[in-house]
C-alpha cells in the first residue's frame, strides 16, 4: 500500500499545475455565454458590465495558461490578448454558423431555438473557439474544450480541423471530424458522418490524414470520408451511407443502391455517381 500511495502521491506533485477540465468548462462556458446572452445565468444590462466581463475572462485566460506546463512562462498573457482581439471574428463566424443552420432546417422555427436547444450550435462553438486558441499555439485546452462538447453532443470535432464558414451540423450525433480535415465555405453535414484518415500510424501524425471538403457539398447521413488526399468537389452531394476514399469531381452526386433480382432473390450492392451531365457508373 505505501508504493501505491507514493505513486498517486507522484502522480498529483508532477500534475500540480494542469488545468482542471472543470476550470477549463466553465471558462468555455462563461464565453460562450458572453457571447450569447441564451447562455448567461444573469442578464447584463449595463455596458461597462460587458467591459468587466472580457477583463475578468482575460484574466482567467491568461492565468489558465501560465498554469499550462505545455506553454513557456509568462506567455499566457500574450496568447490571452491574442483571443480577445479574435473575439469578435469568432462571435461573427458563429452567428454565420447559425444563419446556415436557421436556412438549412425547415424544422427550425427561430434563431434563438437554435441557440438555445441544437447540439450543432454547441459543438461549432465549441469548435469556433477552440480553433481559435489552437492557432496560437495552445494544444491542451482546445482539445479539452471541444471534448467537453463531445461529450455533451455526441460531435466530435478536432479543434485542429480547418472549416470555412456556414457550417452547418444538423441533428449531429456521432459526427467525426478529423484534425487535418479541411471544410470549405457553406457545407452541410448530418448525423454520423465521419471525415477520417485511412491510417493510425504515430508516423502519419504530421501529415495530412483527412479529407478535403470543398464549397458547398452536403453530406448525408451514416457517410464515411476517409483519406488526407481524397478530395469532395464543390457543390457535390453524398449521400446516406456511402463509403469514400477517393476523391470526387465537383458537382457530383454519390449515393449508396441495393438492387433486388428476383429471379434469384440475389441482392447486389453498389454506389452511383451522378455528374452533371448524368453520366453514372458503379
């Protein structure tokens, strides 16, 4: 028992200074709440209230990072005033996120229904502002923020992952999205989609694993993408269960068919790709 206790007693002594998930939630969530008032527990009705409010999360931020064994020392601050000035382009990019959403949703009746209620809304967020910390060179605290929304969501997307804007995620569930992955402008993606890499290998880490999603492609259901050279042109459609690993010229349609013969009650299996000109092979 005396090993066992000089092993945890190790353990927490080199962990002393990790930011805790649960201080890392709650920074996450006094933005986003800043950012839209449908998360706040109190309303704010002054404006030098807002003013105090990016002060004390600035603050918090930077002390956060300085906590970061991963980061050198007395950098936080820097990085800090960084993501504050990028504030505002992160605030304009989600709100694009939810006009996407707003104009891809017949089911959504309002705006603030989508702030309030739509796991897609979270996890973009999430993603949003954990992007934006990952391009100052911070790589713990994106990657707990946006597991957090995971987790909350069932989306999981990485905060390393490129995605232009418009996004939008409807229902959501069991979205993956890989880090290398590249998304462009005006995309729509439903649930259980995968955007992955062919390979796991510790060696392929520092290349591009994911695929790339051009301008407004819409992705169906249950599809899988795999591949750092596959490429899904602008303006394609994939369809509900397609397995990709190639890439696909623009405009294209691709979707999974099962065709039933008769005769012998043989069932064959096959994709269809459809250009604009309807040609189609399997």
């Amino acid at each position: 028992m005396d090993s066992f206790v000089l092993k945890l007693y190790k353990a927490h002594q080199d962990c002393s200074e990790c930011p805790s998930p649960k201080v890392i939630q709650q920074f996450f969530e006094d933005v986003l709440g800043l950012l839209f008032p449908e998360y706040t527990v109190e309303k704010i009705n002054d404006k030098s209230q807002i003013e105090a409010s990016l002060i004390l999360l600035k603050g918090d931020l930077s002390s956060i990072l300085d906590r970061n064994p991963h980061l050198h020392t007395g950098i936080g601050s820097k990085i800090a005033d960084v993501f504050f000035a990028n504030l505002e382009q992160v605030f304009d990019w989600i709100h694009q996120d939810v006009d996407a959403m707003f104009a891809g949703d017949p089911a959504a009746k309002s705006r603030t229904e989508i702030l309030r209620s739509y796991p897609g809304f979270y996890a973009i967020s999430a993603y949003r502002i954990a992007h934006s910390l990952h391009g100052l060179g911070v790589n713990l605290i994106p990657r707990m923020i946006t597991e957090f929304a995971h987790s909350r969501t069932g989306i999981d997307i990485h905060p390393g992952a490129t995605i232009g804007q418009y996004f939008c995620i409807d229902h959501g569930t069991g979205v993956v999205i890989g880090e290398t992955t590249i998304i462009g402008d005006h995309v729509k993606i439903y649930q259980g989609v995968t955007l992955g890499a062919l390979s796991v290998d510790k060696a392929d880490a520092d290349n591009k694993r994911h695929p790339t999603i051009e301008d407004d492609v819409v992705i169906y259901s249950g599809a899988t993408i795999l591949g750092g050279n596959t490429v899904i042109g602008k303006g394609s459609v994939i369809g509900g269960n397609v397995w990709l690993t190639k890439s696909v010229a623009p405009r294209s349609k691709v979707y999974y068919q099962t065709q039933m013969y008769h005769a012998d009650s043989a069932v064959t299996d096959m994709y269809v790709f459809k250009n604009d000109q309807d040609e189609m092979s399997q």
